[in-house]
C-alpha cells in the first residue's frame, strides 16, 4: 500500500455554487447510497442526520453504485457476476442480471432511461434499458473495459480499457440502445478515471501512475493543461460553478478545482481510503474503502460530517428522497 499523508487547505476558496441542503429545501431529503462489499450490502445513510436508514442485500461484492437525483440506482457485483436496479427510494429489488463475467462499473444516461456497464473480463459493454429493465444491447470495446463517463447530451462515451489503462475507447450513444465504437487511442500515460467536464467539451483523465489529472480536448484528444493531484489513482467529479473535485484516497485529500483552467482552489484532508465522489444539491460526498466511512462536505470542502457505515465502503452515489 502506498505511503498515506496529510495535506491542508493552501489556497483562499472562491465560491462554487449553493450551500448543502438545498436538496432539503427543495422538499427532499439529501440520501447516500453506500456499497459495503464485505457485507454484501448497498446502505442508505440520512443526510444531514446521519442515521442508516436502509440496508439491502446484494449479490456478492457489491462494488459501484450509480444513482441519478430521483431515479432507480444501478449496482454492479463484480464477485457476483451481476447487476442489480433497485427503485427510487424504496430500494426494492426490481430487476437482477447475472449473465456477465466480471461486471465493473456503469453509468446512467443523463436522461436516465439507460444504464451502461462495462465488464472487463469480456471486454462488454451492455445498455439496460431501465424503463423496461431489459438487457437490450452488449457491445465489444476491447479486454479491460473499466471507468466511463457520459457527455452531457449524453451522445458520447469514453471507456479506459483497465485500471492503468493505455487506451481510451470513444463510443457514439447518440442512439441509446445502439451504440457503435467511433475511435480509440493512447492517451500517452496510465489512465485511470475520467470525467466529462459539464460543457462536454473538455474530459479530465486521472492517472494510476502519478499525480497529474490530465485535461483533455473531447474532439481532439489533445492536452490543454494538467492539474496537480495527489497521490494516484485519483477521483474526480463535477459539481456547481464550474468547480470540479478530485479525490486522492492514498493522500488522504480532496482538492477543488477551477475547471476553466486547472487552478486549485482549495484543498483539505479526507478519511484515509476516499477514493470514489460523487457531488448533489451542493453536497460533495466520498466513501471511505479502508475506513468504512461516508463523509460529507459542503461545496467549499468544509466537513460536515463522517459516518461509519460498514467495514469497507467502496463507492457512494447521492439520491433525493420525498
């Protein structure tokens, strides 16, 4: 395991959106869905209050898990070779897939009709149609399939073929359930995450190999600029005001960052093991894999609270509840 550290908040915050809890005002409730994998386990936690409110019991290792604001969330079981979507709020069980080798992670369509999950054992990537819970479609991209991201209008989607992945697959999804393979190239460093940035034009790569989270053009694939990160592999999203964050879960750090051009704005400690984030309703959200624990922050990466939710929390998804 690599060296853990420490690092402070360096840099003055500039705003980045509304305050957390606009989800409540809003008339909802702000709710994280955990994954705990020893447990086999998805686990909804309360926010801001903290309180476990649900536990539902999954096929083996339940690893991800993807959740739009107010839609059925997706987990992918990679021990369990299954799939499974569970309805809004309730989080009943409401459809199983088990035809996969070594399913690894998914992603919703922005419209939130479908789900794509990459399988790396295959080298797969399959739509869910969510509406009718069918598998409608399984695509070859290539051995090692692994993180994805969605363009905004949802008409693109870049694959990394591994967790150090040396070649990224571009696939046209501008028809959902027929998505084609458009090009594939070497992003020239160990790929890890990646995310598009919310004009679509830009996508931000982390790396397993070193601090660098590069930032490339979505048309050309070339760099623009690099932020600094901390120790790989990092995380990244995206949340209000042209803010992204990025995570370092061996540094034990999580840092915001200017998306229009690289600058980090603020940077603060994070449980050891937060590796996954995911940002709703101004809450920035990481999930502790070697602590266990959920932690939450505003959007200027102020701690809210941490909550110990099971022996192992590998990755965490933000949901609104009536």
């Amino acid at each position: 395991m690599r060296a853990a550290f420490l690092v402070f908040a360096v840099t003055l915050l500039v705003a980045a959106g509304p305050p957390a809890g606009s989800a409540h005002r809003a008339g909802g409730g702000l709710v994280a869905l955990v994954t705990a994998e020893g447990e086999n386990s998805l686990v909804a936690v309360s926010l801001p209050d903290g309180r476990v409110i649900r536990r539902v019991t999954l096929p083996a290792d339940p690893e991800n898990v993807v959740a739009q604001a107010e839609g059925p969330a997706v987990v992918v079981s990679s021990k369990g070779h299954a799939v499974t979507v569970l309805a809004w709020h309730s989080l009943r069980i409401v459809a199983t897939f088990r035809d996969f080798r070594s399913p690894h992670l998914a992603a919703i369509t922005p419209d939130a009709k479908w789900a794509y999950v990459t399988d790396d054992g295959t080298g797969y990537l399959s739509v869910i149609d969510l509406a009718r819970l069918r598998l409608v479609r399984r695509l070859y991209v290539g051995l090692g399939a692994h993180h994805l991201s969605f363009s905004g209008d949802g008409r693109r989607l870049w694959i990394a073929l591994g967790e150090r992945a040396r070649r990224i697959v571009v696939v046209n999804t501008a028809i959902p359930d027929r998505p084609r393979v458009q090009t594939s190239f070497n992003p020239g460093f160990a790929a890890h995450d990646l995310a598009f940035s919310p004009d679509g034009r830009r996508v931000w790569v982390t790396s397993d190999a070193d601090g660098g989270v590069r930032v490339l053009d979505a048309a050309t694939h070339h760099l623009h600029y690099t932020v600094v990160g901390g120790t790989p592999p990092q995380h990244l999203a995206f949340g209000r005001g042209d803010v992204a964050y990025v995570t370092s879960g061996y540094g034990n750090t999580i840092e915001m960052v200017d998306s229009r051009n690289g600058r980090v704005l603020r940077r603060v400690a994070a449980p050891h093991g937060s590796f996954n984030v995911t940002t709703l309703a101004g809450t920035v959200l990481t999930s502790s894999l070697l602590r266990g624990t959920v932690a939450e922050f505003d959007s200027r990466l102020h701690l809210l609270r941490t909550v110990e939710v099971a022996s192992a929390t590998r990755d965490v998804a933000g949901s609104v509840w009536p």
